[in-house]
C-alpha cells in the first residue's frame, strides 16, 4: 500500500471516528434526562401523533382561544411527517421524541460534513464538526425536537447548490422548505445574494438560481396541506413576531427571543470570535485573497450573526454558517498547493487555536449544563402536572393556564381536555385581543375578581398557573372561590368553585 493510500484510510479512519464520537456524545446527553430539555418537544411530539393519528386535516380544539382554533396550520409539516416512524418504536412518546432528536442530529452532521469536505481535508473536516458543539447556545439547540434543524440542512444545502449552479436540487429544496420550517423565505434572499456577488465578483449572474427559488418557494407554500392557513401562520410568526419584537411591546416574553449581555454572547460563542479573529490575522499576514465561495458563505452567516446581537435564537444559525465561511476560507488559503506543504503553518495555528479552546471549554460545559439542570427540573413538574390532569380532571374541559408555553405539556401527555393557546402569545392576541388583554391582566394580578372572569370569559372550571406570578397568590389567598386540587413546589391545578360559601 502506497503512503498515498495509507494517509487517505487514516484520514478516513479519523473523520469516521470523529464523527462517531459526536453521535455518542450527543446520545449521552440526549439520555441525561428523561424529559424534553424545552417546551416546544412536547408540542412537537404531540403534534406529530395527531398527524399519525388523523391525517393532515383535523380540528385543533385543543387551542379554544387562538388562531389554531380555526386557522390551524402544521408549520413543521415534513419535520413531523419523519417524525412519526419513531412513535412506533416506543409507546413512551418522549422517549420516541429523543430517537427523533438523535436521528436528526445524524441527518445535519451528514449534511455539514458533506459541505466541509467540499473545501478541506478529512482531517480538518473532524476539528471542524466540534466547533459548533463548543457554544453552548449550539448545543442546547441541537439538543431540542425542534423544525430549525431540518432547516439548517435545507439551508446550508441550498446554500451550496446555488453556489454550483445545481438549479435542479435547488429547485426541490426551495420546494420542501415550505412545507418544512417558516424560514423559508431565506432561500429567495441568499439566492439574491449568492447572484449579486457572482455578478461581483465573477462577472456572471445565474438568474435561474433566483427564479427557480422563488417558483419552488410559492409551489411548496401551494402544495402545504394547510393551505392557505400557512400563508397566516407566516405573517404570525415571521412578520408580527418581528415587529412586536422591534418595537419592544412585551406582547413576546420568550427569552431566546431577545439577546443576553455581551459578555454572554461572547462566553457563549468563544469560538466563532476566537474563530474569526485568527481569520482575521491570517487575512492581514498571508494577504490571501477570498474566493466568491467564501463571500457568499460570509454575506450569509453575517446577516444571522447581525440578528444574534438582538435575537440569541439565531446564534444556532450563526455557528453553523461561520465555521462553514471559515472553511471555505481555508481552502483559499491553501489555494492550489498541497495541504500538505502548508501543514507545518496549519499545525501552529490548530495548536494554539486548541489551547484556547479547551480553555474556555468548561465555561460552555456548564452554561450548558446549568440550562439542562432548569429545564429538567421545569419539565419534570409539567409532566406530573399534566399526568394528574390525566387521570382526575374530566374528559372535555378547558383548561385555563397562565403562559402559552404551558399547553405544550399539557397537549402532549393530556390530550383529552382542551387548553387556551399554545406555542406563542401572538396566536392569541391576533385572533381574540380583547381576551388577551384580559388574560395578561389575570396573570399579572390586575383583575379583582379572577373567578369571575375564568367562568364568563374563558368559560373554564380548572386552571393551572406557577407560582411566579400574581394570579398565583390571589388563588392561595382565596379559598371561597378557589379549591387547590394538586400543588408542588412550582404550581397549582385549581378549580373554580360554583357555589361559594358564606
């Protein structure tokens, strides 16, 4: 066997390996715990059954104050259609959930690998699939059943079938990604961008790339099986949710919707910082011209990296795009000559890019364990909430509860009684204001008569609320109108009582 040979099955030994020691370590913290490590896996898995179970079109009643009541669009529809073989693994839907997690973590480490190889060696490519799992706000997400991961396939694929002209393979990306995730707009506007720059840069401009997005965009939003609620859960999520967070309105109170300190964000994404300061130094000493790959892997990962300093959602795009831009990079800088007459340099410069890493690695270890530690212990309280709900509360009743997120447990594992709204306060507030100005007010204490209000407006007989807010109190305090029926040390389920005493 020649030295060629030799080098190409160890660096193919050293890739498999990498890759392999990712999946495990995915695994193991996939299995930490026996809860979701959010909400939104909850809805998820829940949501997937009833498409198991009734087909793309049924009535979401479980939603009697939202635009799911009526308008009810299954945003995450090819997410949950490759969902749905897993529920037939297990009885435990959670557990079914977390082989859904693991399977499409596969799915996206084949998908990065698949581009990273396209610009360096194997054995770059194995340092390259750890760098995102060293930010914690990467990790915690890939750790969620969540839609946005099979958008980060789609869009980094699209990405990379633009800049090679594959106008066939874009055009059934461009397809699929509306029936699989609401970002799909992003396709159309990096097609716009990749030809801008080709036009730049190269002198060319592939203005099939553009149409033929654009064409498979509208065609995947027409064939979507909810349409046309899609084209409203759009404007729900894309256009209002944006809006109201630009202006500040406190109508979205989810925190990764909004961005931490800086200090955080810096902590937090080390890499990418560190990441694009030595890109920066090799630019200045190496005088390395980009190449139109890399302009438009940069222009991409800059307009999430601009979003994540207002949105720390988007940090789990940012990662990605980033280390994708700095291969590309690398291959520019390796230009036509052999890696490895360029290893000695590439050598000092991984080594020194280590230590620093691994410094500041047991930061991102335990920001990444302090979230899972709060999320499990939250969730853990929801399934036992929602399981008593299960067993003691009747059949058909709706269930008021204080937060929207609160309905995804519940939906889950107590399908059998209806709740208020679900995934996002705006389901609510675009669909019954003047309801949600009255149940903000209850859960903030600004109502005086809170059973009243639970009976004629809402028309429950059973709530739910945590103890983090006012309605909580005004619940404990009055006993006349209110019987606790289950309580811990997070929440209470009560019922509203008819016939009061005194």
């Amino acid at each position: 066997m020649s030295n060629l040979s030799r080098e190409k099955l160890f660096s193919n030994f050293i890739l498999s390996f990498s890759f392999l020691l990712i999946v495990i370590y995915l695994v193991y913290l996939q299995y930490l715990w026996q809860t979701f490590y959010d909400a939104d896996g909850y809805y998820h898995i829940a949501v997937t059954n009833f498409l198991k179970n009734f087909g793309p079109h049924y009535k979401f009643h479980w939603n009697q104050f939202s635009v799911f009541k009526d308008f009810f669009s299954d945003n995450d529809f090819l997410f949950h259609i490759l969902i749905i073989p897993f529920l037939y693994f297990s009885d435990n839907m959670i557990l079914a959930g977390k082989y859904a997690v693991i399977f499409y973590n596969v799915l996206f480490i084949l998908a990065y690998t698949f581009i990273l190889r396209k610009y360096l060696p194997n054995f770059l490519v194995s340092c390259f699939l750890f760098l995102p799992l060293l930010s914690s706000f990467f990790s915690l997400h890939f750790l969620l059943l969540r839609g946005v991961i099979l958008a980060h396939i789609l869009m980094i694929l699209a990405i990379y079938f633009m800049l090679n002209k594959k106008w066939i393979k874009l055009f059934v990306l461009s397809t699929i990604y509306p029936i699989s995730h609401l970002s799909f707009i992003i396709v159309i506007i990096f097609a716009i961008i990749c030809e801008i720059l080709r036009y730049l840069i190269k002198k060319e401009f592939f203005l099939r790339n553009i149409y033929v997005a654009i064409i498979g965009t509208l065609l995947g939003c027409l064939i979507h099986p909810n349409f046309p609620n899609n084209f409203v859960n759009f404007h729900l999520n894309v256009i209002l949710v944006t809006f109201h967070i630009i202006i500040n309105s406190g109508l979205i109170s989810l925190a990764e919707l909004f961005s931490s300190s800086g200090k955080f964000i810096f902590l937090n994404n080390f890499a990418v910082f560190f990441t694009l300061n030595v890109i920066i130094w090799m630019m200045f000493l190496g005088r390395t011209k980009a190449g139109f790959s890399t302009y438009v892997w940069w222009t991409c990962a800059s307009i999430y990296l601009i979003f994540s300093f207002f949105c720390d959602r988007f940090w789990y795009t940012s990662n990605v795009l980033f280390f994708i831009f700095t291969a590309s990079y690398l291959n520019d800088w390796i230009g036509k000559r052999e890696w490895r007459d360029v290893l000695p340099g590439i050598n000092k410069i991984f080594f020194t890019y280590s230590v620093i890493i691994i410094l500041f690695l047991p930061h991102s270890i335990n920001a990444l364990a302090r979230s899972m530690n709060i999320y499990t212990r939250l969730n853990t309280h929801y399934e036992n909430v929602a399981c008593w709900m299960r067993r003691c509360i009747p059949e058909g009743e709706t269930v008021y509860h204080a937060y929207a997120t609160d309905s995804s447990y519940f939906i889950c594992l107590n399908p059998k009684n209806s709740y208020l709204v679900s995934c996002d306060p705006v389901y609510m507030f675009y669909r019954y204001p003047m309801e949600f100005r009255i149940y903000e007010d209850l859960r903030k204490g600004n109502i005086n008569n809170p059973h009243r209000v639970l009976r004629e407006v809402f028309k429950v007989n059973y709530g739910y609320t945590r103890n983090d807010n006012a309605l909580y109190g005004q619940i404990k305090r009055d006993a006349s109108y209110f019987k606790i029926l289950y309580e811990d040390e997070i929440g209470i389920v009560f019922e509203i009582l008819k016939n009061v005493k005194g």
